[in-house]
C-alpha cells in the first residue's frame, strides 16, 4: 500500500464508522424501546417546585397536579424522537387524555418557539432546566412519559416514543385502571404491568 492509499484508509475509516452509527440511529428513530424503568413505579411523585414553561415568575408544585389520572411526559425541543411523538400526542390532546409537559433541559425560547410550531398538547409545561427534577424520577433521557394517579402517584413508566401501539396495548388500559372508582389496588397494579 502506498503514502496515498494509508491517508486515504485513515480518512475513509472514521467516515465509514460515523456513517454507520448514524444509519443505526436513524434506524432506530421512532421505534419503541424494550426498556422498563420501575424506580419511581408505585411511588408518589418527588416534589417539585418548577417554574411555568409559559410564565417563568410562576412556580409550580405537586399541588397543581391534575386530581384525576394525567400522563406526564418529558420532551425537548432538541429531541428528535419527541418530534416524532408529537402528532401523536396532539391526537390524545383532542381525546381529551391530560397531560403535563415537563420541558427537559431546555432553553426557554427554543421551548416555547417548539410548542408554537408544534401546537401544544399539554395542560400546561414546567421548566426543568438542570435536570435535577428528571435525574429524581429516574429518567434516562427524553421522550419519557409517566402514568399518574389522581393522587399523584405513578404508575407506569414509559421510556421512549408513546405511539398507537403502546397507548391501545399498554397505557390506555392503566389510565382506564386508574379512573375506575371500583378497580382495587391489585386491579390497578395488574392493569399498569
């Protein structure tokens, strides 16, 4: 092999890796994880007291939960795959499922420019800037969605994309647990696995 051919092979092979890892991806884009999360599972929400994504002066606690079952999900602006959610999400918004958006290290105008372009599926949407909030729920990362109770207690934890998929097989039957006044602790449990 000549002077020619090596520098060739010492730029070609850092390109052909960085092409694969970004064929790989892109190719898992958009598809459900197999990961499960049971850290916060059964267990009420940490406390927080988060500025309003909408209105920074405004602080908002666990007291501002929704007293009925609500899907609290995690997202940013700089997330592809919460690009790829957010149609979806739009569609549960028009169902009338709650929801509460947890901003995740995020700046605020790449935020809120997100939620104008996008529309806004949520309730409303608290800043968690330095991702303390995330790192005490358990997060590994962003889209993430959390099933919780009219008490405030979670559930069910989904890592990645909420998709039809999921939502008819999975979430939709734990949120129907959660609002039947008859369904028992172990009916809820079961139905939220």
């Amino acid at each position: 092999m000549n002077r020619t051919q090596k520098r060739m092979m010492i730029f070609l092979i850092p390109f052909i890796i960085f092409a694969l890892l970004m064929v790989m991806f892109f190719n898992r884009l958009g598809k459900p994880t197999d990961i499960v999360v049971t850290t916060s599972m059964n267990k009420p929400l940490p406390a927080f007291s988060l500025s309003l994504l909408s209105d920074p002066n405004r602080i908002m606690t666990n007291d501002n939960l929704p007293k009925t079952p609500f899907l609290m999900n995690v997202w940013g602006s700089w997330c592809p795959t919460c690009k790829v959610e957010h149609p979806f999400l739009m569609e549960l918004h028009a169902q009338g499922v709650p929801m509460v958006g947890m901003n995740y290290k995020d700046e605020l105008a790449d935020a809120l420019g997100y939620l104008n372009q996008y529309k806004d599926p949520f309730l409303y949407s608290v800043q968690d800037l330095d991702g303390k909030y995330g790192l005490s729920l358990g997060l590994t990362g962003a889209p993430e969605t959390f099933v919780v109770d009219g008490n405030g207690v979670v559930y069910k934890h989904i890592t990645g994309e909420i998709h039809e998929g999921n939502w008819t097989a999975s979430i939709k039957p734990c949120m129907d647990a959660l609002a039947n006044p008859q369904a028992n602790q172990i009916q809820r449990t079961q139905a939220c696995q």
